[in-house]
C-alpha cells in the first residue's frame, strides 16, 4: 500500500465519521484537496475543473481523483502531503 493509499484511507474513514454539522466544511476542503490533486495529474481525458458534487459524495470523488492519479503515473509524493494536510484540515 502507497502512501498516497493509506493517507487516502484515513481520510474516507475520517469523513465517513464526521458528525453532521461538520460534513458541508469537511466536504469544501475534499473538493479543494481533490481540485489540487487533480491539476496535478499528468493529462488525461477527465475535465480539469473537478466539479461540486454532493456533501455525500466527496469520499467517492476524491476517491475517483486519486486513482485516475495514480493511474496517470502522477508523483505521488506530492499529493500524498495534500491528503495529509486535508486529513489534519478536517475537523
């Protein structure tokens, strides 16, 4: 398991734990790390612009962002420091 997984993992599990009232923030800074993540990419055929979706679904989205990632052959280092910020960024 990559870093980049692991921090990936803590961060679902963390947000699947968030209480209500924190989920809209918790789920802002998702979409801002997965933004941040995703112009990091090497190009692909996903759109730059990660669009807003559901507080619900910020998990699957940042989720989706990481493997395409990943899947790019994207340096892994630097996007594993941004889960890590967002991780601690979550409340």
């Amino acid at each position: 398991m990559t870093e980049l997984e692991r921090e990936l993992d803590r961060i679902l599990t963390r947000l699947a734990a968030l209480p209500e009232r924190h989920q809209v923030h918790g789920a802002d800074l998702t979409h801002t790390a997965a933004q941040r993540i995703r112009d990091l990419t090497p190009d692909t055929q996903a759109p730059r612009v990660v669009p807003r979706i559901g507080t619900h679904a910020a998990g699957a989205q940042l989720r989706v962002i990481c493997a395409e990632f990943a899947y790019s052959g994207g340096h892994e280092t630097e996007a594993a420091q941004i889960l890590a910020d967002l991780r601690r960024a979550l409340p």
